[in-house]
C-alpha cells in the first residue's frame, strides 16, 4: 500500500518528527551529562535493597522515587550501571508521553491545533530535562497523559471497561512521585462528576447509593490498592519530615511564580518577569473558566459534553486541594519540579478551548491563542536547548569530567596509590557513583566530612578556595564553576 501525503495526515507527519527530534535531545543529553546529585543518591541508597524496601520506604528519604527506583534497580541487573541505563526508564517514559499527546490530537482536524498543542504539551525545556534524568518526575508524566488519554476513551466511547486504564494508570503516576495523588483525586471526582446525572436518575436515595457503588467499583478497587501501597511511604516520611514542597508562602509564590521561574530555565527576558507572565496566565485561566461555564450552561450541565470543563476540573481540583492540604494539615506547597504535571493539564485546558465550539469568533479567538503561546514556546525551547548541565544541579556538571582527569593525574603520578579527595558534601553521591561503578580502586570513598581532613586532592566550589593552603590548580572547570586542586608540599 503506498503511502500518500495528504492535508489529513501532513499535521501528525510534522508532530510525530518533532516528537523525534525531541527524544534524540533527551536521549542525548542522557548520552552525554555527568550523573547529578539525586540521581546519584538514589543508585547509592536505594538501587541496592529489595523491591519490597523500596515500596516501603526502608530508608525514609523523599529521594526515593518508587518506580524509577524499581526501574533501575532491574536495568542495573541487566547492564552494567552508567548514566544512560539508570536515565532510560525516562527515556522510556518520554517515548510514551510523546506517542499519548499525539494519540490524544490526531482525532482533530485543525493541522493548527495539532501541531500547536502538540508544542504546548511538549515543549517545556525545563520539563525536558527530567525525561534525561533519573528521577521519578518523567515517569509520572507519562503516566498522568496516558491516565488523561484513557479517560478520554472513555468519555468519548462510553464504555465503562475503559476506566480502568486511567485510574490504573493515575494510581501508578502517583506510586512514582507522591505529589501526583493530587491529580489522582481530580480524576477521581471529574469521573463522579460525569457520573453525577446516572446516579440522580434513581428517585430511591437506596438506589442512588446502589448506583454510586456499582459506577465506583473500578475506582474503590484501585483507590484502596493505591492507599495500601502509598500508606507506609507516605507515614514514614511524614514521621522523618521528608514530605517537603519547599514552599511556605502562598500558592501564588510557591508554586506559580516558581513553576514559571523553572519553565523559564534560566534564560533572561528582560522585563518579561515571571510576575508578568502570571497575570497573562491567570488572565488566560480565567478566560478559560468562563468560557467553560457559559459552554456548561448552554448544555444544561452535563460535563462529559464540554471538553473545556472536563481539563478545568483535572487543572483545577489538584489547586484547590493541594491548598486545603496546606490549611488543613500545614502541609508545604509543591515548588519547582513538584509542579511539572501542570505542563499538560495547562496544556490540554488550553488545547480543549478551540474543541467542540461552533462560535467563529471563539474559535478564531482560541486558535491565535494556541498558535501565540506554540510560537513562544518553541523559540524560547529551541534558545534553551544545551548539552551541558542539568539546572538545578549545575554543578555537577563537570564532575564526570573530573573524575577522569583525576584518574590520569593519579595513574601517572603515583600509580598503586590510594588517593584521599576532599569535597564540598554536595559531590559526595555522584563522586562515589562514578568510583563504584567504573571501579575506582585508587580513590577512597568520598564523605561529607567536608575540607578540614588530610586529603591529596580536592574537588570543591571556586568559592571554597581560600579556605585551603598548600595546593596547585590542576583543572578550573567554567560551567559548574568549580576547581580540582592538588596538595603541595611546603
């Protein structure tokens, strides 16, 4: 059968190449970036005990990442450890949240919302960086868009078998990394909310609670299996204070202001604040929340008919609640990487703004809109793009690099030699990373036991110069700003 380019599939050709080019650059950056901090830690601390300490969280710490954690423990028992193994379950994971978003578009006509909300939910250079890393943040990712294409499946073909797979899937989104039980919820009310109107049908308040069980038996099965499994993690960091968002002010600062701050990954655009960028983006919520109702009104609402209020209410629900857990239990809000899965909830509210409306003008209205933000995201993704380091750990960017140079250095200078380094503690996981794995013999385990000891070589922050005599520069590395110095006799 030949294959013919045609208006219908020249929108997918286009999404499905720049769904290509964005795994090669992520593979890539798997391929070449020094291991970092918490990715370390996790091959260190967690890689190594069983399945089941993982899934109880044996070793308290917020590091722990459950399924990324399962993930490279099984690939390390397969190949041997380096970067690009313990990255692939995110790798993986980009793959599938790639192959979701375009599952999820190709059903619309418009080539211009297509390949515009194809850039909206994939082109987030910060979000990027974590389908090259190995934390538990793409997986979850991959799982909430397949949660979303599930849940779609069922709306649009209503058949009740089908929701299983989002539930499924947003319970596991949620074993990866705990902040997603905030869109587990949202799933889990929408889904009642559909189903509001087959419950009020029944006149008999018996009946009506009949119904609520029958209609909830996939969401009962899941949720108490999600609760069985998250419990014990949940307790034991609650107990050891490891269930930190870093934020303590107001959602507005911890987590909106910090979400833009991040999605802008360090690029500077003047007096384009993240301020300013959150009023524009309220402004647009807003818009997108009175349309919905006015789109609620007129189907008499009934939500599984409105697309727009369907997104609202998986974009919506997980604010409200992560604020009532903030009142309710002084919980902190999430920051930074903790709101990434607000890229594709934002993303399709946005998408399902031009769905399903007859009006022109609000059609017209929403494509420039998607066709405005697809074009700022993809300059602003493409000027970001770099193959150096990961931002919030810049700076392990140069330790990979290091370690070999001090390898040669200690080799040719003094082979059969077991050589003392000493660190600034942040170095301390990738250093023993890359020393257990490429089996460093000549190099003793590193500690965080800081500058003061008896050491040959250090490895520390450009800053920490002054605080140590007697040593010669070996090597100044420029990105992580950081210096390999050997000691000098006086």
């Amino acid at each position: 059968m030949k294959f013919r380019l045609t208006r219908k599939n020249y929108p997918l050709i286009i999404i499905s190449i720049l769904g290509i080019v964005l795994i090669a650059y992520t593979t890539s950056r798997a391929f070449l970036l020094s291991l970092t901090h918490d990715e370390s830690f996790t091959y260190l601390w967690y890689v190594h005990e069983s399945f089941m300490q993982i899934i109880s969280m044996h070793i308290p710490k917020a590091n722990n990442h459950i399924l990324n954690s399962i993930a490279i423990k099984f690939l390390t028992w397969i190949f041997p450890a380096n970067e690009f193994v313990v990255r692939l379950p995110n790798l993986i994971a980009h793959i599938a949240y790639i192959v979701f978003s375009i599952l999820i578009l190709k059903k619309y006509r418009n080539p211009v919302l297509i390949i515009g909300g194809f850039i909206l939910l994939n082109f987030n250079p910060y979000m990027l960086e974590f389908f090259s890393l190995a934390r538990g943040y793409g997986i979850s990712l991959a799982l909430l868009t397949g949660s979303v294409y599930f849940f779609l499946q069922f709306i649009e073909k209503e058949k009740q078998q089908f929701i299983y797979f989002p539930f499924i899937l947003g319970a596991l989104s949620a074993i990866s990394n705990l902040i997603y039980i905030h869109f587990y919820l949202a799933l889990l009310i929408t889904y009642n909310i559909i189903k509001i109107n087959n419950i009020l049908s029944f006149r008999c308040f018996k009946e009506r609670l009949s119904s609520f069980f029958r209609i909830n038996i996939p969401s009962i099965i899941v949720t108490t299996t999600l609760a069985l499994i998250v419990f014990e993690p949940i307790r034991k960091l609650s107990k050891y204070n490891e269930l930190y968002g870093h934020g303590n002010i107001s959602f507005y600062q911890d987590t909106i202001i910090t979400f833009i701050n991040s999605s802008k990954y360090t690029q500077d655009y003047g007096s384009f604040t993240a301020e300013k960028i959150s009023y524009l983006l309220l402004g647009l919520i807003m818009i997108l929340i009175i349309t919905a109702l006015f789109d609620l009104f007129k189907k008499k609402f009934l939500i599984r008919d409105s697309k727009l209020s369907i997104f609202l209410c998986l974009l919506l629900l997980p604010v409200l609640s992560i604020i009532m857990q903030h009142q309710i239990l002084g919980s902190e809000y999430p920051s930074i990487r903790l709101t990434l899965f607000f890229v594709p909830l934002l993303g399709f509210s946005i998408i399902a703004f031009y769905i399903h409306y007859k009006n022109r003008v609000i059609k017209y209205f929403s494509l420039f809109i998607i066709s405005l933000l697809a074009f700022l995201l993809a300059f602003h993704t493409l000027n970001s793009m770099q193959f150096k380091y990961a931002s919030e750990w810049k700076y392990d960017a140069d330790t990979k690099e290091m370690t070999n140079i001090l390898k040669n250095e200690v080799l040719k200078n003094c082979p059969g030699k077991q050589v003392k380094l000493g660190i600034n503690w942040i170095f301390e996981p990738t250093i023993n990373f890359y020393r257990i794995t490429k089996d460093y013999d000549w190099l003793q385990q590193v500690t965080r036991d800081g500058l003061t000891g008896d050491y040959d070589y250090y490895y520390i922050l450009k800053e920490n110069l002054p605080e140590i005599k007697n040593v010669e520069i070996l090597k100044e590395f420029k990105t992580s700003n950081t210096l390999l110095l050997k000691k000098v006799e006086k």
